[in-house]
C-alpha cells in the first residue's frame, strides 16, 4: 500500500517494518536505535538520497517502528521511496506518495473538497442548453462564466414567464468556442421566452 502524505506539511506519522533480525530472517527486533540519518529518502526526480530531515524513529511492537515526516521531507510532489537499513536488521522499503494540500484534504482527510473549472464545453451541450427557454434571468447567470463566457450580454424587461427582447438588445453573444450566435436566429414565441440557435 502507498502512504498518501500532504505537500509541505509537518508531523505525519509513518510506520517503519517489520525490521527482522539480519541472519535468521524472522525475529523481530525490537530495540534498534535509528537514527534521521538512517532514513533515507527518494523524492520524485531526485537523482541522489536525502536523508530525513530530523528526528529518528521509535519501536511501536513486534518490530515496527514510528517516524515523524516535516514539511521539508514532504515538500516535493510525487512519489517518495523511504529506504531504512540498521546494523543486525534486514532493511525495509515504504512506498509513499505526495499529494497537493487541497488533494489530500478533498480525497483522504475529507475536510475540503475538489476544485473544478470547466475550461471545454461541447458545442452539442451548448445547443442543448440554448435550447431551452429562458425563464427567469437567474437561470443564465447560474452558468459557469469560466465555461460560456459573454453568454448574456444584456436581457430585457422580464414579463410574465418570459423575457421580452428589445430591437437594441444584444441577448446571446459569443459561445465557449468564440463562434457567434447570429441576432436573425435569436426568437421571442410571446410565450415560453427568448430561444436561440447557434451558426
């Protein structure tokens, strides 16, 4: 399994082992002293080892042994391999990997969410979208600006269930893709509102 850990953030615990004993393989060892500079650590790019910024590691049970990661072992995003070998045990390997803070707040500590531009938007959902009536004025500007920009230039009175365009009214302009929405194809039926069609 892959420890996730957070970019540049201090006090996250890991745990190292099971460290065995070198000749026979199986028996644990519980009281080996380790020290930062025995953890050494791989970040994503690196060409050479670093060792732990500061700070050892410390026997939990049956030869498995705490760390404590700072927010310089956790400042580069990526993979991170955590190499461990002590005199009288054989070594161990942890695989980790260093999310973005809003990453791991969103996908492992749960108290953030993602965050989601939409930058590309089909032109078949645009025509879908246009498609509609347009009833209440809110309704456009509940649209992603990032994603139809200059969607609504300006809208008219507003009457009952519809809105009313005016001759200088310029309602659609410019879909996502820069293509224009011609005023000959934009329409009022008097009843349900305004739609339009793309050219």
């Amino acid at each position: 399994m892959t420890v996730k850990l957070r970019q540049s953030t201090a006090s996250q615990e890991i745990a190292l082992g099971v460290f065995v004993d070198a000749t026979d393989g199986f028996t644990a060892e519980t009281a080996l002293t380790i020290a930062n500079t025995d953890i050494k650590l791989w970040k994503m790019g690196a060409t050479t080892l670093a060792d732990k910024n500061s700070g050892g590691a410390t026997h939990i049970a049956g030869g498995i042994y705490y760390a404590t990661l700072d927010a310089t072992d956790t400042a580069t995003l990526g993979a991170m391999i955590i190499y461990c070998h002590v005199a009288g045990a054989r070594p161990i390997v942890l695989e980790c990997e260093v999310l973005a803070a809003v990453i791991y707040d969103s996908w492992i500590a749960g108290t953030d969410t993602f965050d989601v531009n939409v930058t590309t938007l089909a032109a078949a959902a645009i025509d879908s979208i246009l498609d509609e009536p347009i009833t209440e004025p809110s309704s456009i500007f509940a649209w992603a600006s990032g994603t139809l920009r200059n969607i609504v230039a300006h809208l008219g009175a507003l009457g009952s269930n519809k809105i009313t365009q005016t001759a200088t009214t310029q309602v659609l302009r410019n879909r996502a893709d820069g293509a224009n929405i011609a005023s000959s194809t934009v329409s009022d039926d008097g009843t349900t509102g305004i739609r339009g069609s793309l050219t």
